[in-house]
C-alpha cells in the first residue's frame, strides 16, 4: 500500500510505510499543551496514529472559566500517516522538531484557533519505556519533549483570547503501548494493576527542567530521569538519580507538591520546590481512559465529538466512581534555585496513580479515590 509517506527517505522495514510494524498496539502521537501567564487559560492538543489499525484520532481541549471544553475527532486513515486533519483538527511540521502548526476550526460549537508552536531548546530523548505485564509486552516506546512558546490566538463562543509568549510543552512520542479495545484474552495469572506516572515539564525564564518516574509498587523507578537545561548556554544536565519528595493532598492521590534535589555528576546542585494548583486539566479530554474515545477505538469512517465538563463536579465525579477524571494534568509554579540565582516559572504535574506505591501510603487498587 503506498502512501505520500513514501517519497520521505525514513523507511525502517522492507515495507511501505503504511506498514509500520507487526504489532496491532503500534501508535505514534503528538501531544501539546499551552498556558497563560496568569493561568486563566489553558489548552491541549494532541492527534494519534495507528497503523495497524488503520485510525487517527485528535483532539483539542480548552479550559476557561471553570469548565474543560473537549472537541474529539476520529478518521479511518487508509494509510495515509501524513494526512494530519483529523475532522476540525489540524497538525502542521512547519520545522520539524523546531516549529509547529494546530489549527481548530469547528464554528458549529464555537471553537477556532491558529496556534504555533516555537522550540524554546533542542529535543530531549526520554529514556525508553519498556515494560512487561508477566511474559506479556505492556509498553515498548520512546518519547521526544519539548518546552515551547506559543503565538497565534483561540477563539471561543465569541471571545477572543490572544496567544503571545504564552510558554507550554510538546511532546512525541511512538512504539507500542495499549490502544483501540481491549484484548479480550488476559494473560494468566491475573495480575493486579499497578502505574505510578508522574511528569512535570517545567518553563521558565532561561531554563527548561523535565522530571518524570515509573515506579513499581514498592517505589522503585523502572523509568526515572530529570534534565536541566540552561538556554543562554545550551548546557543540559541528566540525572538519573535525584532526592524527590512528593506530597499530596491528604487522604487523596492528588499531589500538592514536590521537591527536587539535584546534583551533577560535576558537582553542580540544584533544589526545585513545585506547587500545584487547581482546576486540573482532565487527560480524558485527550482520550486517557476514556471510555468511549480512548486512542484507537473505532468510530467509523469519520466523527466528531464535543463536550464539555463543569470543573467545580469534576473531582465529585472521581469520587463517585468516573475513573476516566483520574489522571490528570496539575498547573504548577515553580522555584529554582541554582549557584546563579532563584528562578520562578510555570508548568504542569501530570499524574496517574493506580494500584500500591509503598512510599506514597498507597495500598489498594484506588484508595484515597473511592475510600
């Protein structure tokens, strides 16, 4: 099956680049987020491919005024990896890995935006992903991310909300991890589940910082890096190991904080203090856990879908039993300090918690949710 995708010099198999691996679970995904200075306004973006499936799927989620506005779109690609429209979705790679392009254009419930984002440093390559479920591949992947600044502007239900410097981050990432429906036969014996997933990409002023963990239920990374980099000269700094303290809202899942302790191989130190705040953005916009438009899911030749969420019941919801408001994007301010100075910037606390993690309390499947 040959597609515009192969006139690109980037085939890795003997096969057309329509066929990207033998694996159903394959995917690769773009994800943006974006901010203002004030907090006011936040949005997310993100659009995903799935080969042997022969999906694509995106989404754009808008937060303001207390409520999560989500607009899905869903397509059967037949193939083609490089028709990024997606319904009124839109990805451009204007500059690849440097500059991009979302467009959103569904006048029928109030949402247009012309936003483009500018690589504020180089791409840093995450560690890969890989993890088994027993004998069982759970996730096998690799992901590139980005700080950003934003410029263009959004418009919703008449107003419109200029973007100028606004900071976030962007991030792609592709291999296998589960997508489209469930499979129907588990592996044996069952095993109880267990994620622990936190990733704050942070902005500031002349720094970039990155932290995230995978732990095992007993707290031990299987996944863990933090990188530091300064703008002005380029220098970035991985770290491997790092004190991390996380703290959370109590009897919840929710953190409230955390502090990073960071020393260099060279000697050089660095201390973070991050706070979260609220409304949370609801990854289940971006189909995380969604029930009907989780990422892959079947739903026809074309469709589009839009809702939106009061963010005042969202946690209620949770509470109740609504599992797909459990993972969640936290803003953040934040404070570095460094031997040059103490900076303050702005970000995000990701999280997603299931099952036991020794260190934080955790003991059940969800306790601190449904307890």
């Amino acid at each position: 099956m040959l597609t515009p995708a192969d006139d690109y010099p980037l085939h890795q198999t003997p096969e057309p680049m329509a066929l990207a691996s033998g694996e159903r679970n394959f995917y690769d995904r773009f994800f943006f987020n974006g901010y203002s200075a004030d907090g006011s306004v936040f949005f997310a973006a993100a659009l995903g491919v799935y080969p042997q499936l022969n999906i694509m799927d995106a989404s754009f989620c808008l937060t303001v005024d207390g409520k999560q506005h989500n607009l899905r779109g869903s397509k059967h690609m037949l193939g083609d990896r490089l028709d990024l429209v997606v319904g009124p979705v839109c990805i451009e790679i204007i500059e690849p890995l440097s500059r991009v392009r979302v467009s959103i254009d569904d006048p029928e419930n109030g949402i247009t935006a012309s936003l483009e984002a500018t690589a504020r440093h180089a791409a840093v390559e995450e560690p890969r992903f890989t993890r088994h479920n027993g004998p069982r591949l759970f996730m096998d992947y690799t992901r590139a991310t980005q700080n950003v600044s934003w410029q263009g502007e959004i418009g919703f239900n008449g107003t419109t909300h200029k973007v100028t410097g606004w900071y976030g981050t962007r991030d792609r990432s592709w291999g296998i991890r589960p997508v489209g429906e469930k499979d129907p036969q588990s592996g044996v014996p069952e095993m109880a589940p267990q994620f622990y997933w936190l990733w704050t990409p942070i902005n500031f002023e002349n720094h970039v910082l990155f932290c995230h963990t995978n732990d095992d239920g007993d707290g031990v990374a299987w996944n863990r890096r933090a990188v530091l980099q300064e703008l002005k000269s380029g220098t970035a700094r991985h770290f491997d190991r790092f004190g991390l303290n996380v703290r959370y809202h109590d009897g919840t899942r929710r953190v409230a904080g955390l502090e990073l302790d960071l020393t260099a191989p060279d000697g050089a130190q660095a201390q973070v203090r991050m706070q979260t705040h609220t409304p949370f953005f609801y990854m289940q916009g971006l189909g995380y856990t969604h029930p009907e438009w989780g990422h892959g899911k079947n739903q026809g030749a074309a469709k589009t879908a839009f809702d939106s969420v009061n963010l005042d019941d969202a946690e209620a919801s949770l509470r109740q039993g609504m599992m797909h408001f459990l993972h969640v994007q936290a803003p953040v301010t934040a404070s570095l300090e460094t031997q040059a100075g103490t900076h303050e910037g702005r970000g995000v606390a990701e999280q997603l918690f299931i099952g036991p993690h020794t260190p934080s309390g955790f003991e059940a499947l969800l306790d601190g949710i449904l307890s």
